[in-house]
C-alpha cells in the first residue's frame, strides 16, 4: 500500500473472521439459526462499510468438524461478500481451525498496516482435539494478540472456560441460549467491523481495540432452549 503510484490509500484492510462450529451438534435448528444469523446480517455490514473511508472491509470463513476447512479461499471484500449455508456432522477439530486461522495472521499474508482483525467463534461444544498449543500459537502472533476476539457459546454444552482461552477476556464469550439469542449475539458481532475501523484504532503494536462491555447482548430466556 505504501509503494502505490499517487501515494498511500486513504483507508486500511480490516480482515473480519467467521469461525463455524459444524460438528454434529450443530445439527439441525442451531445450524439453521447460525446460517440465518449471519446471511441477515451481511446487508448491514455492507451499509456500514461503503460509509466508512477508513478502512475497507474483506470477509472470512472458516468452518471445523472432523478438520477445518476455509470456506472462502481468499479474502473476499464485503460488498461481494455472500454467506455459504453451512450443514453440520463429524466432530470437533477446533486446533485444526486455530491451525488455519494462525496460518492467515502471519505477516505476510496480513499486512503490517492492516486495522485489528476481528475473530468470531462460534461453536455449541468443546474440542476433541488436542487444541491447546494450536492455540498458543494463534495467541502469540502479532495480529493474534491484537485482534479482536469474541466466542459465542451456542447452547449449553460449550466449554466456557476454554472459549475464554481464545476471547482472553471472559466478559467477551457470549451464551446464546436458543435461536433468537444467536441472531442477536451475531449481530452485535458483526457491528465490531465498526468500531475497529474507527479512527482511533492503531496498526500492530498500538493499544488495544477498547470494547464498551455494557453494549454487549445478554442471553434471555425467550424461545426454546438449546
């Protein structure tokens, strides 16, 4: 970016991941929201981003079960951005998916100058894998400290204390009880492009993407629960 005739551009990449949980857990209505959730919510996130000057928005998908699997090879900017319906079997290689993911954040392909990325994970259970130093390693990279990272736990069979392993914050893992939860939890995600395409967010070694806790949804009781 900096070496383009006419100067550097006026905005930065922000790189947005979607990380799927598609073990056989996930089968049925809690796919089926998941795959609602996020197809709703691409037409805002468009909105969004052609007012932004700031940055330019490129979207990720990753999806893990028995494996892990990119389901967008390359970044794909989000005004050409469509959701591809997820189903869900196997189990759950979620190592396999930091594996992947880690691969993405080293510099290159990131670039230096790139806004924080921004990591969702989203998943019902816990890993059958050995996850433990895939994620270490994930976490140790640059981009992988910097990034902004959010878990939504879909139900109740997730293992809490490893999604906050991931977020490193507890307050940043989401528990979406039942199907009007997940939509409103993704949503709320999805508005993190916003705020980390902020002015006042920095390259890699500034400070921190600072996230107001109190704007962050809370699980209700309303519908049936997962």
């Amino acid at each position: 970016m900096k070496n383009l005739p006419g100067g550097e551009l006026a905005y930065r990449p922000l790189y947005f991941f979607w990380i799927a949980d598609c073990s056989g857990s996930m089968t049925g209505e809690k796919i089926a929201s998941l795959n609602y959730a996020i197809k709703s919510i691409i037409p805002s996130m468009q909105k969004a981003a052609e007012n932004n000057p700031n940055a330019k928005l490129f979207i990720r998908a990753l999806k893990f079960s028995s494996g892990a699997q990119w389901i967008t090879s390359d970044p794909v900017e989000i005004n050409n951005y469509d959701w591809e319906d997820l189903s869900a079997n196997g189990v759950t290689d979620m190592g396999k998916a930091f594996d992947l993911l880690a691969d993405q954040l080293k510099m290159p392909p990131m670039p230096e100058r790139a806004l924080p990325p921004v990591l969702v994970l989203l998943s019902d259970g816990q890993p059958t894998d050995d996850y433990k130093d895939s994620l270490a390693n994930l976490l140790s990279l640059p981009w992988g400290k910097k990034a902004v990272k959010v878990a939504v736990s879909i139900g109740d069979d997730a293992l809490l204390d490893m999604l906050s392993e991931f977020t490193q914050n507890k307050e940043l893992v989401l528990n979406a009880k039942n199907s009007n939860d997940l939509v409103t939890m993704i949503k709320w995600a999805s508005t993190l492009a916003q705020l980390v395409s902020s002015p006042k967010s920095s390259p890699v070694g500034g400070n921190q993407v600072v996230i107001d806790t109190n704007s962050i949804p809370k699980s209700s009781d309303d519908g049936e629960i997962w």
